[in-house]
C-alpha cells in the first residue's frame, strides 16, 4: 500500500481529475480503494431514527475510488509522482518520490540488517 490515510493526492482519471491537491480521508480494502476529501459524493437515503440524521432524509457520503486513479503530492517537486519504497542509512524504510528522490515519510523503524554501515 503505497498511499496512506492523510497523504495529499492528485486525481488523474475519472469525473474529477484536475490540478487539485486533495486529501485521502481513509484506505479501504488493503489499499486498492480510498476516500478522498470532497471527491465522489453519493447520496445516501436513511431512515428516521438514524443517528446521523433523526429525522430521516438523504445524507452526502464520500464514496471510495480506485487507487490507480491518483497519484502521491510531492511537496518537494510539487508535481503528482510515482511512490517507490527504499532503505535510509540507519536501515529504517521509507516512501520517497521518485521524481525528485524526496523522502515521504517513514513506513517502518530502523533494523540492523539493512543499515549501511
């Protein structure tokens, strides 16, 4: 899973593709879906007595999208970029952009056996 929940995306396919940074608001299904801010609104027909909405009604819902439609934000190329995964010095792993070679966060914590003495 190469995206994760709160990463800024780019969508690049589908009714909402454009320029706009949005934010994922949760991975769904092992990664291959997310949600994403303000992107595929449905509505939803709900009773009353729902706790969101006691008296009944349509609630708007995020509904979720494929992952290979969107592409990771790189702050530092500021541009939509491919995700790879390597090993930093001290042996923890980290998501990087492979555009520009910006480190996007740590993945896991620092193992002996892959650090580069």
């Amino acid at each position: 899973m190469k995206i994760k929940k709160g990463d800024s995306v780019v969508i690049v396919t589908g009714d909402e593709k454009g320029p706009a940074v949005r934010k994922v608001v949760s991975v769904v299904d092992g990664g291959r879906k997310l949600v994403i801010e303000g992107v595929n609104r449905a509505f939803k027909h709900v009773r009353r007595g729902h706790p969101k909405s006691p008296q009944g009604g349509r609630l708007q819902v995020e509904r979720p999208i494929d992952a290979s439609n969107v592409k990771l934000h790189c702050g530092g190329c500021n541009s939509p970029v491919r995700v790879g995964y390597r090993f930093t010095d001290d042996g923890a792993k980290e998501r990087f952009c492979k555009k520009c070679g910006a480190g996007a966060g740590v993945i896991s914590p620092a193992k002996a056996r892959y650090a580069k003495s």
